[in-house]
C-alpha cells in the first residue's frame, strides 16, 4: 500500500561532559574519535516560507565544505529544516546540531499547548532521527541563559542587562514560575520524547548550558562546563584582544558584523542613502548602536576613510580580522576547547549583520578554518 525508502549511515556519536579540571567537557565523540567542531549557524533563510529556495541551500552547504566547516547548528529561533538540508548535509559529510524551535523567553505550559510541544517533537524528531548527520539536539536557545541573565548579581551580566535595556527579575514568585515552565518543557517533556523517538542522539536542555541547573551565578559561568554564546559587542564593547582573556569549553555562538557587498547595499539604497547613519541604513540594522559599535572598533584599527564604499570593504576586513583572532584563540586551547560555531552562515534579507557568507567563503584569502 505505502513504502518509504531512506538513505542512512551507521555511525555513534557521544557529548562528553565528564569533569576536568574547573568544570565539565563539551566534547563530541563521534565512532569513538574526539571531534574538534569547526561550524556556523543557520537562521531562517526566508521570513515567507514559500520563497526559500532549494538550488541555493545546495550552493550554502557546497559553501559550507569548501570553508573547511564540519558542522552547522540549525538556530531556534529559525524553522525546522527541509529534508533536503539534512540529505545534503548526510552526503556532504556536514555534522548538524539542531535547536528545538523555542528561544528567549518563557513559554506556557497549558495543556493545549503542551499537546501542540508534544505532536511537533515527536513529527520532526521522527523525521529527523535516522539521519547520521545529526549529532546533538538543543530543546532551545538562550532560555537557560536569559534566566540568568535577568536573575544575576554579577556585574558583566549587568552590563548585557544595561545593553539589551532589561530590568533585572527581583520577584520570588516569578523567578519559581519561571523555573517552573521550564523544567517541565526541556528537563521533561522534550528529553522524554527524544529518549522515546531518537535514544542514539544526544540532548542538551539549552544553547547555552551548564552541567548543573539554576546554578549560575553570571552568563559567563557558562564557559567552564558547558556551551557559551559570546558577543565583545555584549561585553561592554572590550577590545577583541581581551578574548585571549576567556577559557571557554565549546563556543557555540560567536560573532561579529559588517556591511555586506556594495553589490547588496545598492539593491536596497540610493547613493545619497549610503552612509553609516542614514536612515536606511540604520532600518537595515537590527542590532541596536549596530553601526556605531563597527565604527568604534574600525577607528581602533583603521585610519577611516569618508569614501563609503572603502568604509563597507574595511568593515568586512575588520570582521574577518576580529574572527581569525577569536578563533585562533579557541583552537590553541584545543584541548579545554572542543568546537566554534561562527554566528552566523546566511542572512534572511540583505542587512548589516554578523553573515559570514561575507567573511568566510566571499574572502577565500582570509579564511579562519584549516
């Protein structure tokens, strides 16, 4: 009556998080070999659906090999991908980490939305689950961290607070229903259906996390025993040398923008528009001081010049710069870091962002994977 065919691959794939030293290992072990993950992440590639298209996921993942990327980690904030993304990275040798698609706040947990979590994991994990490409599955993104962020003493996390212009939480009751909400959708329900659906793949309740729930004290306790999320931009605007300065286990989100090509920007500005604080200019910037934050750092670097498009091509070296040093970094410490994940692959409408489809694979002399 029915019949599906699938392609498939045998393979087994442990996270390692045993103790070590200060914290916890997040390290992947894949056919019994410690893998250094060397990836980006992947943000929706369109905001209507119906206009994304197949042929230029197949060039991104061509892209994605020829960059020396091992791994993309499919962001929660994005939608579940195609099967065509998983065929081509399965064919492509493209390792995946894939977020459940929860991120940055807390979600209710009523019972008919609960029903709705539970019908959407299982379908998706079904249709993911027997692809060897996927390695690791993140019920969300940031929720972990958010929570600390918006609960925490420490003063660095106040400055993220002050930057993102949120209060701190001091109210008891909301602290315990957010706790509350969220054991029981990603320390439950979704680690249940993954254990039930995909046992052979790994679970992680948060992008970041920590070994220990509710235990961190700062956003950058994340570093020592878990995944962490690190943006200089976030930390007070402190130079891109200070990173020499962090110890992290597995980077998992990092970043830095820049302007895309002029070839983009003449696609959405007039050439009287095409200046750093234009007002469309600043519309395509959804980073807040976005603009600002690169000009700071490029007058640190850089004699600036009043030609726009020279100020676009610098602001790109200025990325690729910042990048090669911070990932340098990580993979001198080899053995404490075990992976980087570049934010981010691709762009969802052209934009001043954090894409390294300017920096990684538009700039083939300054590429920061070997």
């Amino acid at each position: 009556m029915d019949h599906t065919s699938y392609s498939i691959g045998l393979r087994t794939v442990k996270l390692n998080r045993d103790n070590d030293g200060d914290g916890s290992k997040f390290e992947f072990i894949i056919n019994n070999t410690p893998v250094f993950i060397k990836g980006t992440n992947m943000i929706i590639e369109d905001a209507i659906l119906t206009q994304s298209r197949r042929y230029s996921l197949t060039a991104q993942i061509k892209d994605c090999v020829r960059a020396n990327i091992n791994c993309i980690r499919v962001w929660g904030g994005a939608y579940y991908p195609s099967d065509l993304f998983f065929d081509l990275c399965d064919q492509y040798g493209i390792l995946v980490i894939q977020d459940c698609m929860f991120t940055s706040m807390s979600y209710p947990t009523y019972m008919d939305f609960m029903v709705n979590v539970t019908m959407e994991r299982i379908q998706n994990i079904e249709r993911m689950a027997h692809h060897p490409s996927l390695i690791l599955l993140f019920g969300n993104n940031e929720i972990d961290m958010t929570y600390t962020m918006l609960t925490s003493d420490g003063p660095r996390t106040a400055q993220t607070r002050d930057f993102f212009e949120v209060s701190k939480i001091t109210d008891e009751n909301m602290k315990h229903i957010m706790q509350t909400r969220y054991k029981m959708l990603f320390l439950e329900t979704i680690p249940d259906i993954t254990k039930r659906s995909a046992p052979q793949v790994p679970y992680a309740h948060s992008s970041p996390n920590r070994k220990s729930n509710y235990t961190s004290k700062s956003i950058f306790d994340y570093a020592k025993d878990g995944d962490f999320h690190y943006y200089l931009a976030y930390d007070g605007q402190a130079p891109y040398e200070s990173i020499k300065q962090l110890h992290a286990r597995f980077i998992s989100e990092m970043g830095f923008q820049s302007y895309p090509g002029m070839k983009t920007i003449d696609s959405f500005s007039k050439t009287s528009d095409q200046s750093p604080n234009s007002s469309v200019m600043l519309t395509h910037q959804k980073c807040k001081d976005g603009n600002q934050i690169i000009d700071n750092y490029m007058q640190a670097e850089f004699k600036l010049t009043e030609d726009f498009t020279d100020y676009v091509y610098l602001s790109q070296i200025l990325a690729v710069i910042v990048m090669r040093y911070s990932v340098e970094h990580f993979r001198s410490e080899n053995d404490y870091c075990r992976g980087v994940l570049l934010w981010q692959m691709n762009d969802c409408w052209p934009t001043i962002s954090w894409s390294g489809g300017r920096l990684l694979w538009s700039m083939k002399s300054a590429t920061i994977f070997h």
